[in-house]
C-alpha cells in the first residue's frame, strides 16, 4: 500500500463527507491524532480500523487502498464522460464519484426492498 496517497484519498473522503477529522474520530472511535497520523502517512491503519473507517465514510477499502489518485478512478475506453471527467477540477471529480456512489446506493436499497415485498 502506498500510505501517502492512502491518506490522501482518506483525507479527500472525508472532506467530501464534510467530516473534520474529529467528527470521523468521533464516529469511528479513533483518536483524531491517528486520522491525522493515518492522512500524513505517520501510521496505517489495522484491517479493523480501515473497515470501520470505510463504514462510516460510506467508502470502499479498494478505492482508500488503490495506488492512484482519484481522476486515474475511472479510466473509460472511448466515451463521452471518459472525455469529460478528465476536463473537471478535483473538486468536481470528487462530486461526481459521490453522486455515482449514492445512486448506487440507492439502487441497491431499492433492490432489497423489492424482494422483500
């Protein structure tokens, strides 16, 4: 694992979330010194705490653990948004990559709830 760039995406996870890093400590009972440990690549974190980090991040441990950054994320062959997303700042890539998570989300709640009636 490449612990700068996994700190990075756990930073970058967490702003999107609009989590300080005392809100995410607190919501996953960890230290704030060791989310900042983790973003500035000092220490990485037990299988356990990544698990309940991605939990509560609503985040994959794939997508934390990657060695790329976010924009190499989504690498389409030859289509429309493969050419679009490249042209978006960080910020909107990061926008994007939520909202695609949430309708997946959602699309799989549905699918439960669907089979349960």
């Amino acid at each position: 694992m490449n612990d700068e760039m996994f700190g990075v995406r756990l930073k970058q996870a967490r702003k999107v979330r609009k989590f300080t890093a005392a809100m995410l400590a607190e919501k996953t009972d960890i230290s704030a010194n060791s989310i900042y440990s983790y973003e500035n690549a000092r220490k990485t974190p037990k299988v356990e705490v990544l698990i309940n980090i991605c939990n509560t991040l609503s985040t994959s441990p794939d997508y934390l653990l990657m060695d790329s950054l976010m924009p190499d994320l989504y690498k389409p062959d030859d289509s429309e948004l493969g050419e679009l997303f490249p042209l978006l700042t960080q910020l909107e890539q990061e926008i994007v990559v939520d909202l695609v998570r949430t309708m997946i989300n959602k699309k799989e709640i549905h699918k439960k709830n669907n089979k349960y009636n």
